[in-house]
DNA sequence: GTGTTATACTCAACTTGTTGAATATGACAC
DNA sequence: GTGTCATATTCAACAAGTTGAGTATAACAC
C-alpha cells in the first residue's frame, strides 16, 4: 500500500496533478521507491473512490487541461496512522529483494572471469549512483524551499543520508567481493 | 522473472521437490529473495509449460507421496542466459524499495519522539539481522557439503558479505539519524 | 512547416506477489 | 487415542507492479 501513502504524504504538502506527483516520485522518492506514471494515475483513482481525495478538473488555455487531487480528512488520517503503524514494515524495511545478488549466489554456473566483469559493473553502478547523490541534495533543497519547512526537510535529508550510506557500503562490497575471487 | 531463476539454480544442483525448494529459500535465499510457498508451486507449473522442467511422481509409504521436479537442457540454457545477461538488472539491483525509508521521509508529519522510536527500532532489528547472519552462514556449510563444491560456496559467501555490509551500513546510519534527530 | 520538448493523461493485457485457508499422510510422544 | 509436528501440495481471490502503446495541446526553435 506504500504507493498510495507515498501519494498522500506529497499531496499533503499542497494540492497537485498526477502529472506533477509522477515527477516528484522521479526526482526524490525514486531513490526508495519507483512507479510508473500509469500506475500513479490508476491508484489516484482508486484512492479517490476510498474518499482519501478529492479531484477537480482546470481548463488551460496555454496548456493540456488538468485535473488537481487534493487531500481530504480521511486521506490525512489514513496517512497518520500509516505513519504511526509500528514494527511490520520495519521488518519489512530490512528485507532486500535484489535479482543481482542472486546472480551472484549462483554465479558458481558461469566463468571467474564473468563474475569479476559483473561485480566491476556493478562497482561502476555504485559511483554514478555516488554522484547522482548530489542532483538528490539539490532536489531537496529545491523542493524545500516549495514547502517552506525546514523540520520536514531534516528528515528527506536523514533518507538521503542512507542513500550514501548504502552506496557506500555496495562499493566496498564489491570491492572486497572481486579481491576474493582474484585471490588465487 | 528472478523467481524462476533463482528454482533453476537450485534444480541445477540437484532435483528437488516443491517442499524441499521452498525450505532452501528460506534457509538461504531469503535473505535477497523472498517467496510464498504457494508462489513457488505456481511458478513450478508455469516453468514445467515452459518445458525448463520435467517432474515425477514418487509413491512414498512413510510419508505423503511427492512430486520431484528436474531441470532439462532447455531450463539450463534459460539458467545460463540468465546469468549472463549484463547491465540490466545491475542497474535494478541498484534499486532500493523501502517502505520505512518513505515513513523516514514523511515523518516530518509526527513527532520526534515518534520519529526517534522508529529508528530506534529499526537499530534493533538490525542488531538483530547481524546475529541472525551467523545462521546464514552455517546454512551454507551445511549447503555446501550438499552440494560438495566449495568453487560455488566462495559466491554464496561472496553473498552473505552482502547481506553482513548492509546491516552494518543500517546500523551506522540509524546511529547518524537518531544524532540529527537528537541534536537541538 | 517541421521537429522537439514539456505538459497532461488513459488504457489494456499481463505478470508477479500476497493472503490465507484447505487437504492429506504418517511419525512420535504422552 | 489425542495432539502436535514434519512432510507435501493445492486453490482461489485479490492487490500490486510492468509493459508499452496511445492521445492530445501548445510552446519554441530552426
């Protein structure tokens, strides 16, 4: 359900288009959570008919007519009590799903060489992933000063900092990971 | 598609029954993979259509008979193209999806005291997951002997070093954000 | 006037994952 | 003989996520 509070939590800050939520989604929840466009439309409606928005259309001369969500009550409290709901999805927090790893598990099937190609890759994902770091910190001190908060901004830059955190911790991974297999 | 990867890999090191696939994917994959039992009867299915596997049926007195699934040559080829694709889901193994990190996020609309409980938490049960590794590590002894190749263990290992620089990076940045949080 | 970009949204088919119950056998303990 | 555990599998309904194409408007540059 994490998409549809994801919504709630951004139209909490003001009222928005689907269109503009599918960018915020891109530009600064993308890091730990991804949707596509046509999947953020679908669950706008869904969510519409539990009565945790509300939507109106606004006719454009200079542009594409829009249709503006708005959070109502009931959306607020549902958002509240996602973010009280204790433990569950702490747990879940720490669970990782990564079809690469798996690759690695069985990479026994495939030649030193290959792996040691994949793990190089995967170590240059890591630097990018590094520098693009810095786009998420503009994008928060862009959107910051949208919001007009910065005791909320505290807390995008406490998601940011595991982001390096983790980045970090894949390159020494991987690092460590190639010296075993290098080591003959 | 990782799923039927990760049953191919495992049918690769010997045929094995629904039940017995479902036991090591707890024991061992769960940590970067996660499946229901069901999931993974249905899956079986779909990759027998797909003529990846064949299955027997076993008349057992002791116990409820069973059905032993065995990889084919076509289910080989599918394991090994697998392992070979590059890039793409490197680029997905990047990806993070975290229902806590978007609670991080939005925790601006709660308290800090709330806020600083659920890190705490989160501390905890990463505290937690590093103990619990040392039973990741004993399953792949255990493994190991199994499949009597320690070629192939050196990248379950390689794996589970993963999973150990992970909870570590957790654990040290929950420190860092319990600290932002806690500084006035 | 042509191509590109940004805006703005919709749809359908499909795959994947979740929930949770249902069924059944035999061993072993008390 | 009752209860629990380990074995072994099946099913159905639903929720979530993916793919990929399609529709449309208007600004701006060249």
């Amino acid at each position: 359900m994490s998409l549809k509070h994801g919504l709630l939590g951004l139209l909490n800050y003001g009222s928005m288009t689907g269109y503009e939520l599918d960018k915020i989604f891109r530009d600064s929840l993308s890091f730990f959570w991804q949707a596509k466009t046509s999947q953020i439309y679908r669950e706008l409606d869904t969510m519409e008919c539990h009565g945790w928005l509300t939507s109106e259309r606004i006719i454009q001369n200079d542009k594409p007519n829009k249709r503006v969500y708005t959070i109502t009550d009931s959306g607020k409290e549902e958002l509240g009590n996602w973010l009280s709901m204790p433990e569950s999805d702490i747990a879940n927090a720490m669970r990782v799903k990564s079809a690469f790893l798996m690759r690695v598990f069985f990479a026994g099937e495939t030649s030193t060489e290959q792996s040691l190609e994949m793990l190089r890759t995967y170590r240059e994902k890591c630097m990018e992933a590094s520098k693009g770091m810095s786009a998420a910190y503009d994008a928060i001190s862009k959107y910051r000063t949208v919001v007009g908060n910065d005791e909320k901004s505290k807390y995008w830059r406490i998601a940011a900092l595991y982001g390096d955190a983790f980045i970090h911790a894949g390159l020494t991974w991987a690092d460590k990971a190639i010296a075993v297999l290098e080591e003959k």
